[in-house]
C-alpha cells in the first residue's frame, strides 16, 4: 500500500519559515519523480515545486529563490523549506509522486498539510 504522509504544516507569521516533509512508503521511492503542490481556497491546486528521481529541480516563478525542494533517499522522504513566507502562500500544501514509463502512469498523493501566513 502506497502512503505519502505530509507534515510540518501550520500557523506562521509573514516573513517566517516552516519546512514540509513527505514521507513515502510502499514505493520504490528512488525512481519515483517528486512534488509539491498547494491548493488555496477557492483555486487550483498548483505545482509548487518539483525534483526527479535524479534531483533535478523546477520551482514555480512564485516561489523561486524563497523555497527549496529536497530529496533524502536513505529516508524516503521529500521536503520542501519554505523561507520568507507571504499571505499568499496560504494553502494546503500536497505530496506528490510519479512514475511514467511506456506502459503506465502511477501517480499517487498525500492528505495533505495546510499551511497559514498570517500576523
């Protein structure tokens, strides 16, 4: 059974830093690309960032130079630190993760963490 279990979610004020983990299991994680994405009230759920199965990253134009997206392999687990955080960051911040290969897609993801900029 494939579990992506988010953390590290909550309450910050604007300016602060929290970081996200995403622990995986039931996958073979090294060959699975990773991902963040949030979802605000009332829109889309968004990419936020991304890492491959070989580390490398991508970053949505919101978040660049404020938030770092990482792999540890011996802990199957992804984490996303997230400095300088603004109101607009608000949302629920999911796990991603994703395998394609000729034959199939396997896409799975977390329950979820949501995270709050506030003063």
């Amino acid at each position: 059974q494939v579990q992506l279990v988010e953390s590290g979610g909550g309450l910050v004020q604007p300016g602060g830093s929290l970081r996200l983990s995403c622990a995986a299991s039931g996958i073979i994680f090294r060959i699975y690309d990773m991902a963040w994405y949030r979802q605000a009230p009332g829109k889309q759920r968004e990419l936020v960032a991304g890492i491959t199965s070989g580390s490398r990253t991508n970053y949505a134009d919101s978040v660049k130079d404020r938030f770092t997206i990482s792999r540890d392999y011996a802990k199957n687990t992804v984490y996303l630190q997230m400095n300088s955080l603004k109101p607009e960051d608000t949302a629920v911040y999911y796990c991603n993760a994703v395998r394609n290969t000729a034959l199939r897609r396997d896409d799975y993801w977390g329950q979820g963490t949501p995270v709050t900029v506030s003063s």
